[in-house]
C-alpha cells in the first residue's frame, strides 16, 4: 500500500512538473530623464539583444550580431536607423530627432543612451514606442519618465504604441 502511494504521489508531482512550459517574457525597459539644466531629454533603452537581433533579422533579412564579438559597424548602423523609425518623440508638439550617444553591454542587455538636445521647456511630451512589436507582438515596452521631480510610467505594447504627457 505505502508503494501505491509512494507511486501515485510521484506521478502525480512528475505531471505537474511536466505540464508547465517555459514561457519567456519580451520586456525591455526605457528610462527618459528631463534634464532642465542641460536642457535636454536623456534616453536610456534596455533591450535582450537577442531579441533586438532578431528582430533586426526578420526586418531586413539579414543576421545581425550586436552585442557579440562579431559585430559590425553596419550592425551598428542598422540599429541607429531601427531605433529611429521605432522610438520616436514629439516635444512641445514637434517632431525631434533623437541622438545616439553610445551603446554597452550589461548580461544579455544592451544599453543604448539616446538624447534629444535644446529642450528649453517641457509642455508636453508624446512618446511613440514600436521597438520589437513587429518582430514579437507579446513585445511590452516599459517607459518611466522623470520631469521636473514627477514620476510616470507607461506601457507600450502592440496595441498601445503611443503615449502623450503633459506637464
């Protein structure tokens, strides 16, 4: 009888482990920072570069390596231009253009610091985040802003690309 048992309780665990799949979240984090002194917005993304690679690689057809020892100056290049065309921002109400002052890696992430540069005074921000949610539409973009001491965060997915703030 306690074999039976024995039996029935390790089956029943050895299912229960079984049944659960591994399920990988697709997060990358932005933190955008209003330096009224420097009179500019700071930029800081947060992406799992192999998701950024693939991406990349289902866009343009072609393997990218960022991140890696065999990355590229046209890896580089090409990650410029997608973060342009996917994460952009409208101060005041006019479009600005962002500028890439660097990239490092940190585990599995790559850190990319942007700029948007001769931002006297902030009225209004609004935020266009499409990043990874062509490639993956489960894609969340987590964007925290800081302004003048006031904290907002938001969420972007794919059926929620844009967001306005005001101040």
């Amino acid at each position: 009888m306690k074999k039976i048992i024995a039996y029935l309780v390790f089956g029943v665990f050895f299912v229960s482990l079984t049944s659960f799949g591994f399920h990988k979240f697709y997060v990358a984090i932005y933190q955008i920072n209003y330096a009224s002194e420097k009179q500019m917005l700071q930029i800081t993304a947060r992406v799992f570069v192999d998701d950024l690679n693939n991406a990349l690689e289902k866009k343009y057809k072609k393997k990218f390596y960022l991140g890696t020892d065999t990355e590229s100056p046209e890896d580089v290049v090409v990650l410029k231009k997608y973060l342009a065309e996917n994460l952009t921002m409208k101060v005041n109400g006019q479009s600005k253009a962002m500028g890439f002052l660097s990239k490092e890696m940190e585990g599995d992430v790559l850190i990319c610091y942007l700029s948007i540069r001769d931002v006297s005074k902030l009225k209004s921000l609004e935020v266009y985040n499409t990043i990874l949610v062509g490639w993956n539409s489960e894609q969340q973009n987590i964007a925290h802003f800081t302004v003048l001491g006031a904290k907002e965060s938001f969420l972007f997915t794919a059926s929620s690309t844009k967001r306005m703030l005001k101040f």
